[in-house]
C-alpha cells in the first residue's frame, strides 16, 4: 500500500544522504522524496512517498527513527492528511494549440508563468493524480518538457508534526 | 587559552578515560599523532594494519564495557579500516573510530589519500561526523562517546580534517549531553511487563532464548536470577554465550544452524517463548516459514524498537534497557501470587532431557588424528574455563561456541554478525591489553589466522603473552563442509595449498612456536603453552581435515530439520 511519511530531522550535512542511503540499503522503494528546511532553520521536513507492506512501514519509520539525525516520524497515511505536489510543464503554443493550452491551464486551475511566441511553461499543483490527469489531458507531442517535485504532505486539522 | 584541534582531541580522550587508542599513523593525523606524543595517559598501540586497529580496539570493548578506541589516517587508512567498523557495528559494539581527512580547503578536489569517509562508512556505522570547525571538535566528540555508548551501542566515526587538527579554539569538555533526536528508551512498558508475566505464568512448554544484547547490556545476573526463579530453559545465541553459566543444568547450550539438538528443538516446539536481547536472525532460527509453522506466544525484549517484529512478528514486545526490563521482571514474579505451572514445567522437562540425551556433540574420541573439538575440550579443562576465548570464522569458532563452555559474560569474543576472518588475532590483542595478567587464547584455523596474522609482530611490540589455538586442517573447513554436503564433494578453491610452517613463522616475529600432531600431545601442549605467561605461544594442532560441525540447519531449512552426526 502507498504511504507518505513526514520526517523532522536535524537540517546537518549529510542528512538527506542518511535516509536515501536507508531506503536503498534496506530495499525499501521511494516513490518520492522532498525536503527543505522549516520556520526553525535547525530542522528540515522530508516527506517520503512508500509503497509496501504493513510489515515493511513498520520497519521503514523504525529504521528512520533510529537515524541519530531524525527528530520525529508520522505516517500521514495513518490519518486524515492533505498533499500536494508542484508541476511545472513546458508545452508547445502555436496556431490553435495555442488556444488550446491556456484553455487546459484554466481547466486544471494551472496558471502559465512564462510565455514565449513558441512555448508556455505552466505551473500547476495538486495530488499526484490531478497532475497525471492534467498530463494525460494534453497531446503528448505538445509536452515539451516536465518536471514535478514530489509530493509533501501535512497532517489535517490539529495533527502537528514539531518538536 | 586556546588549543589546536589536535590537542582538543586528545583532551577529550583524556576526558572520557581513554585508556588505549589502537592505531596507524599517516599524513592526515600527523598532528594529533605529534599530541598523543607529548602526553603520557592516552596510550597508543600501534598495530601493522588498519583493520587490526580497529579489531583490537572492538575485543578491548566487547571484554570490557568501556568504548575502544581507533585512530587512522585519511583515504586507504579508512578503507583498510572499513571491515573492522562493519565488525563492529553488525555486532553493536561500542567504538569511537578517529579519521584523518585531507585538509577542508582539498576535501572533494581527488587529494592525495582522499576518500569520502563520512560517505563510506555510512551504512556501516551507528552514526558519524565530519568536522569542519576546530570550535565543533569538543561537542561532536561528547556525542560520539555518547551515542556509541548509549542505547543499542555502535561505532562512531569522527572525521577531522589536517587542517582543523592545527586550527585552534578554547577547550570545554561539556560534563553531559542531551540530543533532541536522540533519546534511547530505558524502562520498559509497565503494562506489557504485565502481560510478559501474565503470559510466562501460563506456559506448558517455555524457553528463554538470549542474544548479544544481554552481554552488551550488563544483564548477566539478572538473567541467571530470573531463569532460575522460573525453572525454565536458556538457550543462548552465538553473541548471547556466557550470559547464562553454560555448565548450568537449564542451559540447553547455543541454538542455531550449529547450535544443539535439545535447543533447537525446544525452541521450536516451545509455546511461550521470551526473546532477550536477540533478534531472530537468519542463522538463529532458520526457515522462518518452518519456525512459523508451530504456534507460540512470543515476548521479545530489546533496546532498539527496530528489531522488534523484524523477522519474526512479536505477540508482546518490550522496548527498554534488558536489565532495567529483567529487574522489573523479577520484581514482579517476587511479588506474585502465582507460580509457574510446574506439572506442565515437568513433562516439558521430561521431554527436554530425551532431546538432551540425544548427545548431539558426540564425536570420535579414539580417533589416531587429532579432532578439533577435543583441543577446543583440552583447552577450556586447562584454562579451567577461565579464559578469555576470542575466535575468526568457520568451523573452529562453532567448535569453540560448542566446546567451551562459558559461565560468564564477555568471555567469548567473536565476530557473529559479519562473519570476519582475521578478527581474532588483533581482537586477543585487545582483550589482553584489558585484562593484563589474564588468560587468553585465540582459536583459529590457518585460513582465518593469515588475514591478519601481520599482527603477530604488534604483540611482540606489546608483549602480549596471547595463546593462538590454531586448527589446521589444511582447508577453509567450514567453506569445505559446504562444498561437501551441497556442492557434490568438489571443493573448489577451498584447499589451502603452501601453507607457511607456523613455527618458524612465530618464531621470526619472536615468538614461541608448537606443532602438535599427536591427540596425546594436546593437553601436554596446551599446559606447557600456558605456563608460558610471558609469551605469546602460536600451537599449530593438525587436525582432522574430514571433520564437520554438527548438528547443522542446512539454509533454507527449518530449526527442527538438523542434519546430525
């Protein structure tokens, strides 16, 4: 089954490298993995997208409880949990595709952030299924290029993930 | 006044009460080399490889309970060192590891003697440092001490560039340390101590299984004290030995792909079963299908929550320190109304001694050649079971792990988890530097012996008076076993050919040498070796080159489906 986990850790060197080098060295799968630091600029929050067994989410929050750098790990999966992921997509705008494009971004509730005679680069966010609906949407000779960061998840209402 | 980096650190070894640093000098730590010079409470040993470092510094640990110390220089000094961090960490051995690194300003430049240390040692350490700043070295060293003692213990490498070696910076040595993402778990849950009890007190068939973790956690009393209050059976794990008196009547002897008949069977047919300080690994309990396939009530006690429901899925788990956990125990059992059901105990008795009486040790005693498991015998009736026994890998530690029967902790050194060869020469080292005056004997066989044997020339620097036990059956015996159970008698590449003559070859390291032929001669040899207290007496016993370790789990089967002699 698909999980998201959120991780507090320490925001040192090396720690991202830590929890990836984890997951490969346990054989455990990522399907997507962000991080940035946080309001306190000490700590970092990682979201983690897993699929696997019971068994095996056990283990991976387990495992990444004991990394000395880790502070706190939930499974949003667990509760109630909004996620979003960005996207930004490049696609080609000329003759009618150009109608068609902007007509799709307003659709998806996308919003074109940069605009050439040739292109537009359309920024769009939601879960991960709206994105690959919005991919699906378009012709795929008009995609120029993607790219998506992953999801990052939060607990709803009065789920607090903090120290 | 402000100190260098170097001095720092060696301030901080003399603050943690560092009695011996194992290690190598190169150009990366020639600074703290040039500290540890002027000073004389940190002693240094010097060995002839980096793995030897770090081996010694892990037998110094494992036979004590302070944390060993290592000290190498940057690039191939870490690499050769890699092995013995893996060692340690695989059998959670606490261990600080110092590294050389190059100087900041050429870290990720491809400098003479650079390797990404922090990078390497990753996956093979509780936790590690690169420091950049000389005002960090204090701190990240209380750490390193810290976490590589506390909780379930590891090795911890701290990596300091050359430069930050001669920076300088004040020195305060903080008196204690807390980490907001590190807060090792000590008392175990009042509620599921409860139901642990609750659960023993309804038991027809129990067994008590114990791993390393009992050893590491100083729980050794407690154990005895609550296997007797019970009156139920012990077995130990290869790690666990000597936590419970092996000449003790519950003990039914290690359990595992070599462990004994009566343990393995109990262990499978038992149906409350409570795991201390173990962690149901692939060597312990087989198949798991198969140990799956009888029905049982499983309490599993251990310091990590990750070891906890690993392999084995735990009906009531216990997260703490062992021996805060086993003082609740006893505790409770103190005051409890209830007593174990003792009919039911009897029968399981009765059942247990027909397993027992099976004698699944039994081999040729009249043999002309001389058997292995009657040096390992002769040796723990000379030492009187007194000695310190480090080991390498393959047949001759199992025959050691069987034979010598060992009633205290930290007694029994070997590599379990890894599985290293050449660990138990530079680990005797280790363990004789701790124990000055003690008996110590490493038994080994000639494959694992030339891994490290380069360190024979470290203990005649130190003169260490350690006894090496060497079983020479001319071949990797237990790769040979393999080969002959499951590779159809060919033994490929497992025949050592051109073996060096161990006694000329101590005796250029200055060293005393014997070579024993003869079954008669063992116990003569072994007596005259030990009289020796002075020297370090290499016995090179030829032995049997057809004998196997049995009984066997075979891989992929289960604990009951031994293979026996």
């Amino acid at each position: 089954m698909r999980h998201i986990i959120s991780v507090l850790l320490e925001n040192e060197a090396g720690a991202l490298s830590r929890v990836a080098g984890l997951f490969s060295a346990r054989g455990y799968n990522i399907e997507s993995l962000t991080v940035a630091p946080t309001e306190d600029s000490t700590l970092s929050r990682m979201t983690v997208v897993t699929v696997g067994s019971d068994e095996v989410i056990e283990q991976i929050t387990k495992q990444l409880n004991k990394l000395i750098d880790v502070v706190k790990v939930i499974d949003l999966s667990d509760g109630d949990h909004i996620e979003r992921e960005l996207m930004l997509v490049k696609v080609r705008a000329v003759g009618k595709d150009r109608e068609e494009m902007k007509r799709m971004a307003d659709i998806f509730r996308g919003r074109i952030i940069d605009v050439t005679d040739k292109d537009y680069t359309i920024e769009l966010t939601g879960t991960g299924s709206k994105l690959d609906a919005f991919l699906k949407a378009l012709d795929r000779g008009a995609i120029l290029e993607t790219v998506r960061t992953g999801a990052s998840g939060i607990g709803r209402g009065e789920r607090v993930l903090r120290v | 006044m402000e100190l260098t980096g170097a001095e720092i650190v060696v301030r901080c070894l003399q603050e943690e009460g560092v009695e011996y640093v194992f290690g190598y000098p190169g150009g990366a730590v020639l600074f703290i080399y040039d500290e540890l010079f002027k000073q004389d409470r940190v002693k240094h040993v010097l060995v002839r490889h980096e793995q030897g470092a770090v081996h010694a510094a892990d037998g110094y640990a494992r036979s004590t309970d302070k944390v060993g110390v290592s000290l190498v220089t940057s690039g191939p000094g870490v690499t050769n060192a890699v092995t013995g961090i893996a060692t340690a960490y695989m059998d959670s051995i606490p261990h600080v590891v110092i590294t050389g690194q190059v100087p900041t300003h050429a870290i990720g430049l491809d400098a003479f003697q650079e390797c990404d240390t922090v990078g390497i040692t990753r996956p093979c350490v509780k936790h590690n440092f690169l420091v950049k700043d000389v005002k960090d070295i204090a701190l990240t060293m209380k750490k390193a001490f810290y976490i590589a003692a506390t909780g379930r213990p590891g090795p911890v490498v701290v990596d300091i560039p050359k430069d930050v070696t001669n920076a300088k910076a004040e020195f305060n040595y903080p008196a204690s340390i807390e980490m907001r993402s590190y807060n090792p778990v000590v008392k175990g849950h009042p509620g599921q101590i409860k139901k642990a009890i609750q659960a023993l007190m309804k038991a027809k068939r129990p067994m008590i299984y114990t791993g390393g973790g009992v050893v590491l956690g100083g729980a050794a009393e407690e154990l005895a004290r609550l296997v007797r209050l019970l009156g139920f059976p012990c077995t130990n794990t290869l790690m666990g030995l000597g936590a419970f008196p092996a000449t003790d009547r519950q003990f039914l002897g290690m359990l595992g792909m070599h462990g004994t008949y009566e343990a393995n069977m109990a262990m499978q047919h038992c149906d409350v079963l409570l795991a201390i300080g173990a962690r149901f690994d692939d060597r312990v309990i087989g198949n798991p299908k198969h140990f799956f396939a009888e029905p049982r009530t499983i309490i599993h006690v251990d310091i990590d929550p990750s070891s906890i429901s690993k392999r084995v899925k735990v009906d009531i788990p216990i997260v703490g320190n062992v021996r805060d956990v086993l003082r609740d125990l006893i505790r409770h059992l103190d005051a409890a109304k209830e007593q174990p059901d003792r009919e039911a105990l009897k029968t399981w008795w009765t059942q247990i001694e027909l397993w027992r009486s099976r004698d699944c040790l039994k081999y040729d005693r009249a043999s002309a050649i001389i058997k292995p498991q009657y040096v390992i015998e002769k040796l723990y009736e000379v030492t009187k079971g007194e000695a310190f026994v480090t080991s390498d890998v393959g047949q001759h530690q199992m025959w050691a792990a069987q034979f010598y029967k060992f009633d205290k902790p930290r007694r029994w050194i070997n590599s379990g988890g890894l599985g290293t060869m050449g660990f138990g020469l530079p680990a005797a080292m280790g363990v004789q530097l701790a124990h000055p005056g003690a008996a110590v004997a490493c038994v080994t066989g000639e494959a694992s012996v030339q891994m490290c044997i380069q360190e024979l020339s470290t203990c005649k620097q130190y003169r260490l008076p350690i006894k090496v036990v060497n079983l020479n059956n001319k071949y990797m015996g237990m790769v040979r076993q393999w080969q002959e159970f499951f590779h159809g008698n060919r033994y490929a590449e497992s025949y050592m050919d051109a073996l060096p003559d161990f006694v000329k070859l101590a005796e250029s390291y200055g060293h005393t040498g014997m070579k024993i032929e003869k079954p008669a001669d063992v116990e003569p040899a072994l007596k005259e070796a030990f009289a020796r207290k002075d020297e370090l007496v290499f016995m090179d016993f030829i032995t049997d080159q057809t004998e196997n370790v049995f009984p066997m789990v075979p891989g992929g089967k289960g604990l009951s489906e031994m293979i026996l002699v």
